[in-house]
C-alpha cells in the first residue's frame, strides 16, 4: 500500500508538471491573455488531466508570477503595469550583468579549451536569427530567453541559476509582448563574441547597454513610451 501511495504521489506530480508547462506555455503565447480568467474546470478539460493536477499548477504559476489570485475564487493571467516591467527590470539587471561577467571569466579560466557552452550560445543565436528571418517571433522569443539562460549555465554559479529561475518565464512573457529589434539582436552578438574572449568587462557592459534598451523597448511597446520610472496614475 505504501509503495501504491508513492507511485501516485509521483504521478501526480509529473501530471502536475506537466499542467504547468502547457498552461505556462499557453501564457507566453498568448493564448490565455493578460487578464484572462482561468477556470480549472475548463482547462483540465482542455489538457484532457484531472482538476487535482491542473489546481496544483495553477498553484505553482501564481508562485512564479504569472497568475494572480481573484478577490473572491479563481486566477487569471496577470497584467503587467508599469510598477511591475521596472521591478522586474530592476532585478534582471544585476544578475545579468553579473552572469555575463561570470561567463567570461569562466571561459578565460579554461582556455585554451572552450567550455561546451559557448557552441550552444553560437547555436542559439543561429536559432534566434533564423527565426527573425522567417517571422517566427515565439521561436526567437525562446532562443533569446535560452541564450541568456545559457549564459548563466556557462557561469556555473548554481546560486544565480536558482535565482535567475525564478524569472525566466516573466521575461519569456513579457520578451513576447515586443518586437526584437535589429540593433537588440546585434547585442546578443556582442555579448557572446565578448563572454567568448573572455571578456569580462566588456561583457558586462555590453550586457548592461542590452538589458536597459530592453526595458525602454518595453516600456514602448506596452505603455507606448520609454519613460522607465513613471508610475501609472
């Protein structure tokens, strides 16, 4: 009996896990927009699951900031203000300022060798920039994301990879809620022909010059300006 129970913990679990990923995926693509009301019922249905692993999902993604708790019952997919993109913001910076400046020494400490990482950076920019020439723009939306993901892996700083978790799928969210511009492209470049020579305050900076013309893209593209620290009224 012990063992049966463990079995349908675990199973559970993975079913629970495997809600979250398809009701997160569905957030960052739009499919359940800002604001949108999730009803349990409706998406176990959906996801063919029963509603006990799609309540604990749903749990686990007001956790990771992508849903918001209802006065009364219920979530819906969380609106992003402007208090919301500059704390967000405001947090990224360091850390990936800092992951850049990690990798480069990383790389520096293991020449001549090159860590594995950096042929999976070149690869995820080759990713990225074929999707922009083919309009695939939740394709280059991930490839970004995973090249800054990559980016901290490289630094193989356990501590900042636990920390920069916690905001992946926010930055996914809100990366897909704006265009990539081409000069934010060529940034990518530069941070990895940088983090590549080893670098490291040169990536650092050039890390830091991407990240602030993320947010003013950002701010432009849902407030309609750049103006970084307004409140909204």
């Amino acid at each position: 009996m012990a063992g049966s129970g463990a079995e349908s913990g675990a199973g559970r679990t993975s079913l629970s896990e495997q809600a979250r990923e398809a009701v997160r995926q569905r957030i960052v693509d739009r499919r359940y927009p800002m604001g949108a009301r999730l009803v349990e019922r409706e998406i176990a249905e959906e996801l063919r699951m029963s509603r006990v692993p799609v309540r604990e999902a749903l749990r686990a993604l007001v956790a990771d900031g992508l849903l918001e708790l209802l006065p009364h019952s219920g979530v819906r997919v969380r609106s992003l203000e402007r208090s919301d993109v500059r704390h967000l913001y405001e947090v990224w910076e360091p850390l990936a300022v800092q992951a850049s400046r990690i990798a480069a020494r990383r790389v520096a400490e293991a020449a001549p060798a090159e860590p594995a990482g950096l042929a999976e950076l070149r690869r995820l920019l080759r990713t990225a920039e074929q999707a922009a020439a083919d309009g695939e723009g939740a394709a280059e939306v991930a490839a970004h994301t995973a090249f800054h993901e990559e980016i901290v892996a490289l630094g193989g700083n356990p501590l900042l990879a636990r920390t920069m978790e916690q905001l992946s799928w926010q930055l996914q969210l809100l990366f897909g809620m704006r265009d990539e511009p081409a000069h934010m492209r060529a940034q990518h470049a530069d941070m990895y022909r940088y983090i590549a020579a080893g670098d490291e305050e040169s990536a650092a900076a050039c890390t830091m010059l991407h990240v602030r013309d993320s947010q003013a893209v950002a701010f432009k593209s849902l407030f309609g300006d750049a103006a970084l620290y307004t409140e909204s009224a």
